[in-house]
C-alpha cells in the first residue's frame, strides 16, 4: 500500500504496482495516526476526491496557461470534472471518489417538483459514511453547458444494513445561467444521484420551466461546444466578445514588488546573490545539503524564493524593511545607486 501525502492531483504511473493507495491530502503532524486507524480498520474511510485526477499532465486543458505571471483562464466554466467528462476523456480517478470498507445501496429515487429524495442502505459488514452527489444534466441543445453538474450534496452515516432517506431541495440557480443575469433555459433536466461524476447510480429527470437562451453567434463549431484539447486563443477572445491583450512575462527595468526572486535571478546579479542566500540558509536545515531531490528541500526553497517581494518583507518579521526590498528592485532594474539609497535610509 501507498499513503500519499499530497496537496494536489499527481500522476501516478506506479498504480498498477500496489494494492491500494491512502490519499491523506495534507494531513500536518496528527496523520500519522489517522493513516493508522484507517489502514488498520479502527476507521472506516469516507472521503471523497474534490477533484479530478487526470491520467497525465498532458490532459489539463490548461497546462499551457497556468503558472505563467499572467496565466489566462481560457478554459471558462471547463474546469475539473466538467472539462473530463463532456470530454469523455479517461481520468485516473473522477471527481467525487472515494473507496471505503464497507458498500452502499442507492435505490427508490423520488423526484416530487423540486424535491429529490432517495433510499441510502449500507449493505456491507461495518460501520461508515456516504456523500450522496446530486449532479443536474442540462439540455445540449443550445447555448453550451457542462454534462452534469455538481449541485447538492449530503454525507450520510449508517451502521450496516441500516437505511435512510436522504433529500434534497432544488432551487432556481440550479438550473441557471448567466446571460446579462441569471436565467433559466426551460427544458428537460437529467437528475443524477451518484457516488462520483463517474458512478451515476440513480436516474431520473425534471421539466423545468423557463426561458428561452440562444446560443451565441460564436459558439457554433467552438472549443466551448466541443471541447478537447487546450482551448485555442482565438475561441477564448471570441467568448470574450474583445481581443484579449498579451501580457508580458516581467523582465529587467520592469519589476515590481510582485516579483520574486526567483523571477528575476536570472537577470540581476543582487537577486542571483539574495537566492543563493536563501539556498544556503535553508540547506542548513538539511544537513548543509542544495539537494533538489529531496521533495522537503525543494518546497522549502520554491515557497521562499518564489514569494513576491512584499510577502518577503511581512514574512521576515522585521528584518527587511520595506525600503531595503525596494532598494533591491530597483538594483535588480539596473538602478545600483538609487537601489543604494533606498536600502541605507531603509
């Protein structure tokens, strides 16, 4: 088995190697403890993924706009599960997953005007928890929608073969859009109990009335219709209704506070000697070691030396001032004598 300590979805091109895998997130110094309850049976586990995890890096639509100083969110509403899975593209593990030791039963959907109700029954042989997911399938005959969507959800706890009602109440944003205000497109909505975005195991439907919203002029033959893939620069600026302008990455002259000195050391000597600084005082928390493979060495440099520089002066509790960063900004723009200035009067 695995336990993996992580903050983020990763790739996992080992899976096929263990047995199981412990997701315990960030679970700081109480985990080790909460690792052993679960993976000895003292605990039932019960949590559920709050996002994708796709099969590769290669798969997030925006792989090639997010960790820029100016990335663009071209992706829109096609964030997560709602990208995956009009995409029908295969995931490591769907949003909403969760394994646990014990199985549940969904069963007796009920769908009264806008109330939804179903029979949870725990139909294993310990005790545990449940999320029930109630995600709304819009029509795909107009304006563009995501397959489902997550609207409500409820965490039930039952002993075995214990059942229980679980509802829900739908209002009108759950079928809403915004179109220079929220409005409701009138249609047939799938209504989907589940136990993630890929395990729907209730069906039923709902007539919703509303109005009527035609799809944009831009939409037809769109990234947004059909999306797959990054979406294209042009698709995005059409959605926009204007040109989006390019923003450039930071470069020597222009820096600011916001920079960090990770950003600017390839281009200024006093923010190359401010890293390396940085490098050797952390390294004396490891045995005087730069070691880039040590996951703990690297997140202690990256969340130091990629701090914008007026996190730096908040962080350092008084030993820079706001002055001396300034000083150093300006050194770093190719100012050496103003930058000098500043850092003497502080």
């Amino acid at each position: 088995m695995v336990v993996l300590l992580a903050g983020s979805p990763v790739e996992l091109p080992w899976l096929d190697q263990v047995k199981a895998v412990l997701y315990m997130g960030l679970s700081g110094q109480a985990g080790g403890q909460a690792a052993a309850d679960l993976l000895t049976g003292k605990v039932c586990p019960s949590g559920k993924l709050t996002e994708s995890w796709p099969m590769t890096y290669e798969d997030v639509p925006s792989k090639d706009t997010f960790g820029r100083y100016h990335p663009e969110y071209r992706e829109g509403i096609y964030v997560g599960y709602r990208y995956y899975d009009k995409a029908q593209l295969p995931v490591r593990f769907p949003f909403g997953y969760g394994l646990s030791y014990t199985r549940f039963q969904y069963r007796d959907l009920r769908i009264q005007d806008r109330e939804v109700s179903a029979v949870i029954e725990n139909v294993g042989t310990v005790p545990g928890a449940e999320v029930v997911q109630l995600y709304v399938a819009p029509p795909q005959d107009g304006i563009h929608r995501p397959i489902r969507e997550l609207k409500r959800f409820a965490r039930v706890f039952l002993q075995p073969g214990e059942c229980r009602t679980v509802s829900f109440s739908l209002d009108e944003r759950c079928f809403a859009v915004w179109d220079n205000g929220w409005k409701v497109p009138a249609g047939t909505y799938g209504i989907e109990l589940a136990a993630s975005s890929r395990d729907i195991l209730l069906r039923g439907a709902m007539e919703v009335s509303g109005v009527s919203v035609p799809a944009p002029a831009w939409q037809a033959g769109s990234w947004y219709e059909s999306p797959a893939g990054a979406p294209p620069r042009a698709d995005w600026e059409k959605a926009m209704g204007y040109a989006v302008p390019v923003q450039p990455e930071p470069k020597k002259g222009s820096y600011t506070m916001d920079n960090t000195s990770l950003e600017m050391k390839d281009s200024s000597l006093i923010m190359k000697i401010m890293y390396s600084v940085t490098e050797n005082i952390i390294a004396k928390s490891f045995g005087g070691k730069k070691d880039l493979s040590d996951p703990a060495y690297r997140m202690m440099l990256i969340c130091s030396t990629d701090c914008p520089m007026r996190a730096v002066v908040i962080n350092a509790n008084g030993a820079m001032s706001d002055g001396v960063a300034k000083g150093l900004i300006d050194m770093a723009n190719g100012h050496p004598l103003r930058g000098l200035g500043k850092m003497i009067r502080g």
